[in-house]
C-alpha cells in the first residue's frame, strides 16, 4: 500500500479521489507568472505524483496563465481514467501579475473554454468558482450572477460539477440554492482556522473540504510548537502540519504544492504520520497563539 492510499477517500463528484492530492499551482514561475524555471523538473513532478497513485490534481487555466494547464497535459495526457482535475474561474491575470476579478458570463464562458483546451479535455469534471470580493479572504457578497453563468455551463455539458472557493458560509448557502456544490476551497491550515465550524457542516452533507495554503503557502508555517512536535516525532513539521489536517476532519482533501518530486514525496508520506491524542491537543495551542 503507497502513502497515498493511506490517506484514505472520499467523494468528490462522481469520483472517489484519494485524500491527498496534488496542487499544481507552484509549477508556474515566482508569483504563479510566466513558465517554469525547470520544465523538465515540472513535468517530472506531474508523472511523479500519479505514479505515487494521487488521483486528484488541482489546477487553474490563472495559473501562469495556462502554464500549469499545458504542462498537465503534456506530462498527462491520455489521462488515467481515474483521475480527477479540478480547475477553478472566476479570476485572470494583469501584465504586471496582479490577480483580477473575472466574473462576466463573457469571461467566465471564456474561461471554461480555455481550461477545456489547454488541458485537452472536453468537459472538466470539477470547476471551482473562485469569489474574488477580497483576493485576501472570504468577503460577503451575492454570488447568485456569476454561479449562475458558471451552472450554465454545467447544463451544456461542458462542467460535471461545481464548487466554490474563498466563500462564506452565507454564499455556500446561497449557492446551494442555485446547483449543487460539491466542495468548497477556501484557506485552512493548522494556524488559520476560521472555518473550524464550516468544515463539520461540510462534512455532515458530504461535501468534501479542499484547504488551500494547507502548509501556509507564501507565508510557510512557523511555530515552536509544530517544530517541537516534529523532532519528537521524527518528523518534518510540514509532515506534521499535513497528517493533522488529514486526522482533522474526512472530508478534507489536501492539494499540497511542489516544484520538486523530492518535496512530493516528502509530503505523500504524510499519510503514514498517526498523531497521538495527546499531540492533538499539544497542536491546538498552534492556533490560539496564531
């Protein structure tokens, strides 16, 4: 059994994707702009993580933009027939790298489109509609217009399913009213855990939890705590940081970046990282001094 086994299922759509995934956001250049600074090392990493049996790849056509998107299909393509990509709309990308709001039926229409091609595929099993209020974090807002352009979509056929991402709880239940949302991506880690409650109400209508930054992200995670809770363990804190959020809750299904298929490896085998009752509790404390 590979680490990715053992961190377990859960359904995402259709599919029962393994709970540790693959983001392939940092395969794009510094800022998630223009290429990567090794190709080869980026389309290593892609056949990598498949042949280590993750069957759930994130990704996003803003992502480069349509870096991340090319690549997947070059490394990919024909795809297993067990794998999940999940792309997300709803943004694109300034000349100067700036993240934009890309809401329009127009853009969003567009969007689909691209994602469509540059992955070679003819429908997107998952797309995530990305809110953009705030680009820092969930900002309240309806978002019935441009979920209802993106279920549009899904009615011709070019989308299997819908999620959300940097949303709050009253745009999931405004969404809901509109299709049927099948996950929801917003940030969540050991140290940012404003949707502690979201996650259990989640959970309770089975549907599955995807926290970006799940190591931080820019900012990576830094406490004593984790670190001291790592060398007891024999552990790396990020191998930490994952297998809380893997114990955390089972609808959570974790998307961690890498450029490098040494990291990759490095965080698959955090599946195989049990945490004690007692350390659970010692992590807590991660949080409350955040």
């Amino acid at each position: 059994m590979s680490s990715v086994d053992k961190s377990g299922t859960y359904k995402l759509g259709d599919r029962s994707v393994y709970r540790l995934g693959y983001g392939a956001m940092q395969l794009a250049g510094k800022g998630v702009f223009g290429p990567p600074k090794d190709h080869d090392a980026a389309i290593s990493v892609l056949r990598e993580a498949v042949a280590q049996g993750v069957n759930h790849i994130d990704t996003s056509d803003f992502y480069g933009p349509h870096v991340t998107n090319k690549l997947i299909r070059e490394a990919l393509a024909p795809y297993p027939d067990d794998l999940t990509i999940v792309t997300k709309i709803g943004a694109r990308r300034g000349s100067d790298a700036s993240w934009l709001p890309a809401y329009s039926p127009k853009e969003l229409t567009q969007a689909v489109h691209d994602n469509l091609s540059n992955l070679g595929l003819d429908a997107i099993e998952v797309v995530n509609l990305r809110i953009m209020f705030d680009a820092h974090g969930p900002a309240e807002g309806s978002i019935e217009a441009p979920l209802t352009a993106l279920a549009e979509l899904q009615r011709k056929g070019l989308v299997r399913h819908i999620g959300l991402s940097n949303v709050t709880r009253a745009q999931i239940a405004e969404g809901r009213k509109i299709c049927d949302i099948v996950c929801v991506q917003n940030q969540y880690n050991l140290a940012h855990r404003d949707d502690d409650a979201l996650i259990d109400e989640l959970a309770r209508d089975g549907i599955a939890y995807v926290p970006f930054f799940p190591l931080g992200g820019f900012s990576p995670l830094q406490s004593s705590t984790l670190s001291g809770v790592a060398e007891r363990l024999g552990a790396t804190p990020m191998h930490v940081a994952l297998a809380w959020l893997l114990q955390r809750s089972p609808n959570i299904l974790l998307i961690p970046g890498t450029s490098s298929v040494e990291h990759l490896r490095e965080n698959l085998a955090a599946a195989e990282l049990e945490l004690s009752g007692d350390v659970l509790r010692e992590l807590e404390g991660v949080a409350k001094a955040a």
